[in-house]
C-alpha cells in the first residue's frame, strides 16, 4: 500500500460525488539547527571575586543572619512582654466614670450681688461633657489640633513620634524635649498618670504628684504605650475623647473644657461656636500663654492657627474659615472685666479655710460685690495714675468702697487690679491714719455734749509726757487763729485745738470710740494717737466712717452673704458682718456728718467735691508724707482711699487733700453716676441753740504739767443742760511716738 504519510486515502466513492476533500496534511516542522559550537571565551571558567571581597560579604551576611535570627526572636519577645502589659493595665483600669473628676482639690465660684459669677478659685470642675454631647465644632478643633490621625490608630503614632524626635533634633534639643508626637490617648493617659491615683502620703503636694505625671522620659514614654492599648481596648475612642474634655487644664483654674467655656465664654462647650472652639482648643498647647484672660489679642492669634488646621483637614469649609476669621472669639462680659480679684481674695480669707483654700467640695459663695462699681473704681484709679501721677512713681494705692451697713462693693487692693494672690493694700496694710483719725476725737467730744458750735483754742500747746518729757504739736501753718468752733477746727484740720480737745474728753474717751467704731489694730497710748500716730487697715478706717454716716452704730465690714456646697441648697454659712451696738448718739453723729461736710466744701478736702451732691469727709497725712488718705461718704456709700508707698518711702508732695482726694472724686462721681442726689442726715449750726460763755478752759499758751491746766475765761463751753467735759488726762506716749508724729501736716 502506498505510504500516505499516516492518513487514510479518500475513498472512491468520495472522490466520485465531489466529497469535500480532507484537510491538507501538516508540515514536518523543520529540524532544529544544531548548536553552535562554543567559542574558546565562552568555554572559560567563570571569574570568582577577590577573596577579600568575598570575606566581606561573608562576613555581612553572617552579620546580617544573626541579627535577623536575634531581631525577630527580640521582637517576638517584645510583642510578647507589650501584650502581657496592655492586658495587665487592661484589667487594672477603673470604670470610665470614677476618672472624668478626680480633683482632690474643689472649686470656690463666687457670685455678686445680683447673683452673677465674678471669679473662681481653686480648680473649677464645670460638669461631665461628653464626645457625643461637645459641640461638633470643638471636637474637631482638638482633634485638628492635637492628633488629626486620632481615629485610625490604635493608641500611638510612630510617624507622629518620628516628626516629633526629628522637629527635637533640628532644634538642638533631646529627641524627647519640646515635641512628643503625644497621641490624645497617650496625652490622656498622661492625665491619669498612668493609672497612679494622687496619695497625699506619697507627695508633698498635688502639684508635685502632676508635675511628675508630665514629665517625659524613655521610661514613660515605653510603659504609655501598653497603657495606651489598653485604654483603646477598654474605653474605645469616644471614651477617651471624653476623658480628654474633662480632664485637661485649660488656666485661670479652669479644669475641663466645660469649665473653660463656662469661664470664657460664659456658656457651655456643647454651645460653642467654630472661632470659640479654636480658641479654647489653642490653650492646649500653653494654657497660661494663651489665656484669653491674660491676652485676648494673643489668643486669638493662636485661634486662627486652629482654624487654619480646621480647614485644611476638612472640619471647615472656606466660607466657614472666613467667617471664623473675621468674627474672632471674644470673653463675655464677666470675664472681660476680670473684677475683684482683691475682693474675692478677701473673701476666701474670711470663711473657714475647710470650705475656701482648702476645700474638697465644689462651693458657692454669693457675696455683696458690685461688679459695676468695682469696675468703676478701678478705672477711676487708673484715670488719675494715667494723667496726674508721673510716669515711673512706685507709688500704690488702695480703695474700698462700703454701704452705711458695712457690705463691702468693691475693693482695690493696688494698681494692677487683676490679680489673684497678691498683697491687698486695702485690708493687709496697716498703716497710720494721720488725721483721718481726728473725726473720733470730735466724736467722743460730741458725743459727750459738746456741739460743733462749740469753740476751742487754736493756740500753742505743751503737753508733758511722762518718760519723754515735753511734746508741743505743730500746725501745717506757722500762725494761730485763736478761738474757732469745732467745725472749723476739724475742717482745717488744726492739730492744736484738736490736741487741746482730747485733752477736755480724756484720751481714754477718744480711744474708746475709735475701738467700739472698729478701729482693731493697737492704738496707741500717748496724746499723738489724736493725730494719727496709730495704725489701721484701710477697710477698717473705711468702716469706722460708715458708723458715722449710719447714724452712730458702729459696723463690720462684710463681703460673704451666704455659703453653701454646690449640691445643696442649704447654707453652711450667714453673714457675719453688718452693723452692731451703737457708739455714739444719733445727734453726735448727724452733727459730725454736717462738720465733715465743710472739709470739702470749705477746708482741706475741697478737691473732693461733687458738684451737685452732699459729701463728708476728711484728708489725712502722716509724717514726713509716708501715708495719704481720703474717707468720705454720700448719702448713698462709704469711700476710702489710700495712697503710699510699699517701702514706707515719703510720698513726693503728695497730702491727703491731694492725689487721694482727687481719686475719691473721681471713684464717687462714677459711682453715683446713675443715682439721683441724696441729702445727707445731719443737723446744721443753726437748728441747735447758741453756745454761751462759761466754764473752765485751757489759758492760750499755757502749759499743762502733771495733768494740771490753768484756768481761763472765755472759751466756748457746752450749751446749757450739756455735761461739763472731765478734766484733761495726763500723756503717756513713747518718744518715739513723738519724734514720728511731732510735725503737723496740712491735710
């Protein structure tokens, strides 16, 4: 048979009826062609490098398999050590709630008069606020600000601690100096100490225990990030988020976000607007810095910062940002006026230390400040330091200002009025009065029934006092005026006649009524305690004046209403002030007001005057000019000014019918502003009966000695039906005393 190459041929019968032949046979493939021989190059053995070569790279890869044998088995170890520790932490985790407050330290809010909060002290804890609940605005400014990757991690950043340790370096700091690349869970974790409750047996104080709990060091810094895994596993991250509300300081005492808005902003964080949450959001990276208290300009600056991470990360649209921008957060309105911080200061101190310093409740104290005339006060004060004190004086000043009752309105305790802890001039200076003093002289003799009709001699006097020998005041002025009613007396204020008086009443009558007015510093013993020679706060001066203008009733001044603990309507603490006994008789009292009055419509206070309104008062100035004092009253309050220097330094001419009135003026004619005049209670001259001619005096230029006057006729003696003054009283002052107090002082 034919060879067909392995296929069958067709048959007959296919090719007969035109059958479609079969596929065409395929073609051998075509042999390969045989290889090449290889050339005499390619027949060479290959190369081996230099044996050198070949030693190191042995070497590197003995190297690098014993440090991948190592590093994988180290850090299997450490995966193992780090998931020991997130569970040990884990299960040493306390339930959410017993972390959001764990002060050990309450908060004081205190509130004015009409029962507005005015300032805070201790650690102000606002409430619980939480991620669901904050204002969306605010929790995407923290966010924004502090950790943008916060809700996909798992409790730590590696690249934000990358950034952070490069940002270190460059700045020729520690890799763990200045930045941390902190997580908000690491920052949280920081707040809580990692677990470590505050014990008072362990740490001298708090602010010891948190100071440790900030640090950063390589240890910490490894034992935060179990801690941190911990806390993602168990709490997840709206919980910590509400952990970081609550628990992070935010300055002024503020602790929380909550309390922050509150204390800013006068309302809550879930209120919060965008440019008002990137405010407070900005003090997280420097509270104290960035306080709007402390620089609203510099705060708002670092606001602008947060919006501009707001926007790039999404939180803010453009229009959003713009808006934010050009309607900046401002404070409200109490924190803008930041007033009495002297006040408040003083009333912490006034109340049991358990339930103000030291206080671990929250407390509420409802006091009797103004904050409209406290403002005012201050401004008047800086009004005059601005335009009629010259620029660079050292000098201080201190202002209190009281109803009749004793409810103190306000206080300044110097110059720079917003402050918390500083030395308060007004109620912790004790300083001598000068002849603010010589109203309670005039007192006791009024009182014992002289009239302001009555009249005594402004002569030379030499009184003789025992251990010091002869003491002769001086006036400001060289001559004598002779006989003078008691009103004129007082409203030129003349050292003799008022020496020669005390004398008639007895000095023991005099330092009577000063202490029963509440003059409670150590009066002095000698005949110069009628010019002054004692010492005393300018609140208790300010409240001795406030018995004169009550009727006589002698007051205590009082700042604190009510006390109570947050959680409780019930009060702890009353009132413990106001008015007591009386001193001195109504008629004494109303007829010193009237005398009062002419030392500034006609004597040494006449730069005090209000157009328009009745006031009293009297100037005072102390030796050598170390002390300047005005006291006055309207109808309405009780004003006292002081002025001098913090060193005792002598003030540069400046007397109490100066700088210190002009300051009264100033503080009364805004404070009684919007109130309509009042006329004062006192009796004028011409409602009593004439004086008449008898009774024993003091000869003009006599001297007294061992308590012996000489007789002379003449002087102005008590209507009839008055008592006969008690003979004079012999001194007992020290020289020192003297050599202090011996040269007058126009006032």
């Amino acid at each position: 048979m034919k060879q067909t190459g392995g296929r069958k041929p067709p048959l007959v019968a296919d090719r007969r009826y035109g059958a479609a032949p079969s596929a065409p046979a395929k073609p051998k493939p075509a042999p390969k062609p045989a290889p090449k021989p290889k050339s005499a190059r390619s027949r060479r053995p290959t190369r081996r490098a230099p044996w050198p070569i070949r030693l190191v790279a042995g070497l590197v890869g003995l190297v690098w398999r014993v440090v991948w044998g190592i590093g994988w088995r180290l850090a299997a170890m450490g995966a193992i050590v780090v998931g020991l520790a997130t569970l040990y932490f884990y299960a040493q985790l306390p339930p959410l709630d017993t972390l959001i407050d764990a002060r050990t330290r309450g908060s004081v809010t205190l509130l004015d008069r009409d029962g507005k909060v005015f300032a805070w002290r201790g650690e102000t804890f606002g409430g619980t606020i939480t991620a669901e609940t904050v204002s969306p605005s605010l929790r995407n400014a923290i966010v924004a600000t502090e950790d943008k990757r916060f809700y996909r991690h798992f409790g730590i950043s590696p690249r934000g601690i990358a950034s952070a340790v490069r940002i270190n370096l460059a700045e020729g700091r520690g890799p763990l100096e200045g930045n941390g690349g902190s997580t908000i869970t690491q920052q949280v974790a920081k707040l809580i100490c990692l677990g470590v409750p505050y014990d008072p047996k362990a740490w001298k104080s708090e602010g010891d225990y948190e100071a440790d709990c900030r640090q950063s060091s390589l240890m910490r810094k490894i034992k935060e990030v179990p801690f941190s895994f911990a806390m993602e596993a168990k709490y997840g991250k709206d919980s910590i988020l509400t952990l970081y509300l609550n628990r992070a300081y935010l300055g002024a005492g503020a602790r929380g976000f909550e309390a922050a808005s509150q204390r800013y902003f006068g309302k809550s964080a879930n209120e919060v607007t965008p440019a008002e949450a990137a405010m407070l959001a900005g003090l997280l990276k420097a509270p104290t810095r960035y306080a709007p208290t402390a620089s609203l300009e510099r705060a708002q600056g670092r606001a602008a910062v947060v919006l501009g991470l707001m926007r790039d990360q999404g939180y803010l649209t453009d229009s959003q940002f713009r808006d934010a921008l050009a309607n900046p957060a401002r404070l409200s309105k109490a924190a803008e006026a930041r007033a009495g911080g002297y006040f408040a200061d003083w009333v912490m101190d006034s109340g049991p230390a358990f339930l103000t310093q030291d206080t671990t409740e929250d407390v509420i104290i409802r006091t009797t400040l103004d904050q409209s005339i406290q403002k005012r006060a201050e401004e008047a004060l800086d009004y005059v330091f601005e335009t009629k004190v010259k620029a660079g004086s050292k000098a201080q000043a201190a202002i209190v200002v009281m109803s009749s009752d004793g409810a103190v309105r306000a206080m300044v305790g110097g110059r720079n009025n917003q402050v918390s802890g500083a030395f308060n001039r007004a109620t912790q200076a004790i300083r001598q009065t000068g002849s603010t003093f010589k109203p309670f002289v005039y007192a006791a003799a009024l009182d014992m029934g002289y009239t302001m009709n009555s009249a005594i001699d402004d002569a030379p006097i030499t009184l003789y006092v025992k251990g010091s020998g002869e003491w002769s005041p001086k006036n400001y002025e060289p001559e004598f005026r002779g006989m003078m009613t008691l009103t004129d007396a007082l409203s030129h204020s003349i050292n003799t006649a008022t020496v020669r008086l005390s004398q008639a009443v007895g000095l023991d009558a005099v330092r009577q009524v000063a202490a029963d007015f509440g003059l409670q510093s150590e009066l002095a013993q000698g005949p110069a305690i009628v010019l002054g020679a004692s010492g005393a706060t300018l609140l208790d001066m300010t409240g001795a004046y406030a018995g004169i203008l009550n009727g006589g009733s002698s007051v205590r001044p009082y700042g604190l209403v009510e006390l109570r603990i947050q959680s409780d309507d019930a009060a702890l603490m009353g009132q413990e002030g106001g008015m007591g006994e009386r001193v001195i008789s109504e008629s004494a009292a109303r007829q010193l007001t009237y005398m009062m009055t002419q030392v500034i419509e006609r004597g040494t206070g006449r730069r005090a005057r209000i157009d328009g309104r009745e006031a009293a008062g009297k100037t005072g100035t102390t030796s050598d000019y170390r002390d300047a004092w005005f006291i006055g009253f309207t109808a309405d309050y009780v004003v006292g000014v002081w002025m001098g220097n913090d060193d005792n330094k002598p003030l540069t001419g400046v007397t109490g019918g100066g700088l210190p009135a002009e300051i009264w003026h100033e503080v009364m004619a805004r404070v009684e502003a919007d109130l309509p005049p009042a006329a004062l209670p006192m009796i004028r001259p011409e409602e009593l009966p004439p004086p008449a001619y008898q009774g024993e005096v003091y000869q003009a230029g006599g001297q007294i000695g061992g308590g012996v006057a000489e007789p002379y006729p003449g002087q102005l003696a008590p209507y009839p039906g008055q008592a006969q003054a008690p003979a004079p009283q012999q001194g007992g002052e020290s020289l020192v005393d003297i050599l202090t107090n011996i040269l007058g002082r126009r006032d």
